[in-house]
C-alpha cells in the first residue's frame, strides 16, 4: 500500500512523525514510483525556497508603532474609572457569609451517621474482639490476650478477624457474616 501524497510531502521537507516517516522511509526502498514522486516534492520545495524571499523588514517602524499601541492602551486604562455602585454593600456581604454557613452545616448535617433501627443487626470490631448487636442483646467472640489482631470488614455487612493464639500458637480465623 501506498503512502499518502500528503505524507510523501510531508517526508521532503522532514515535516513528517518518526513513526510515519520510518513506514515511509521503508516503503521507498521497494517503490519506485514513489521515490519518483518525492523527487517531484523536493524540486518543488526548492522551487517554492527560490521564489519567495523574505522581504527586508523595517524594524524602527515596526518598533515605533509598538511604541504607539503600548501608550493608547494605556491611556484607555486610564480613562476606564470604577464605578463606585461596583463594591456589594454589607448586607451583600453578610448574605454571602450566611449562606457559605447555610452550606456548611447542611454538610455537616447530612454527614452524620444515622442511628441504627430498633431491630437492626448490628457488628462491630472492638479491642476486645467482634460484637454483634440486636435488639439490646450482645453476642461477642473475645481475643482479650491477643494484641495483634487482624480486622476486617466486608461491604456486604461481615466482620472478620485473624491473629495468632498466644497458647497454641495457631491461626485463629473468626467470620460473621450477616444473613437477612
């Protein structure tokens, strides 16, 4: 396959990606219309550099209408003026200060965690070990000699806890997992 003419274009004058330009570069190895067509680009490109020179500039002119344009965009700033009905008057002020508290508070408010329902299961991992709560009555796995426990918490309302039995020496895995 071909590359693009504009490609080709693009590779006389060194305008071309690396990567493309490696494809391309590879593809004129084999092709000899191809390479044909990039000579036509490149004698182009040096017709096109003979034929447009840049003009000489004149660089005081250029210079003195800087000059001129930095001095009026300055007096235009000067004549702009603030108007005095710009600055919020108190009241303005103590509106936006209320309602930036309005804003914390209600943060604040819907933040707080909601109290569990009267018969709600409840689990909880404690120094002590892990508790499970309902309806007033506690039920609880206790680990009171062991001090590095390892607690862990499921999205889907389980409790788990791993350590080491200081007597045995084993691995105790307890799991309580909440099925409704």
């Amino acid at each position: 396959m071909h590359p693009r003419e504009s490609d080709l274009a693009l590779y006389s004058g060194g305008d071309l990606g690396w990567p493309a330009a490696w494809k391309v570069k590879l593809h004129l190895r084999r092709c000899a219309a191809c390479r044909a067509m990039l000579a036509q680009f490149c004698a182009l490109r040096g017709e096109l550099a003979a034929s447009h020179e840049i003009p000489e500039a004149d660089w005081s002119r250029l210079a003195a209408e800087m000059q001129a344009n930095i001095r009026l965009g300055l007096a235009a700033g000067a004549c702009v003026t603030p108007r005095p009905d710009a600055t919020p008057a108190a009241w303005q002020n103590l509106l936006a200060y209320a309602g930036a508290l309005a804003l914390v508070v209600a943060a604040v408010w819907l933040q707080r965690p909601a109290p569990p329902a009267p018969n709600a299961q409840v689990f909880a991992a404690t120094a002590q070990g892990i508790e499970f709560h309902q309806g007033g009555r506690v039920l609880g796995l206790l680990h009171p000699r062991n001090r590095d426990v390892t607690v862990s918490v499921g999205a889907q309302g389980s409790v788990g806890a791993r350590y080491v039995d200081a007597d045995t020496g084993q691995v105790v895995i307890q799991n309580v997992v909440s099925v409704q």
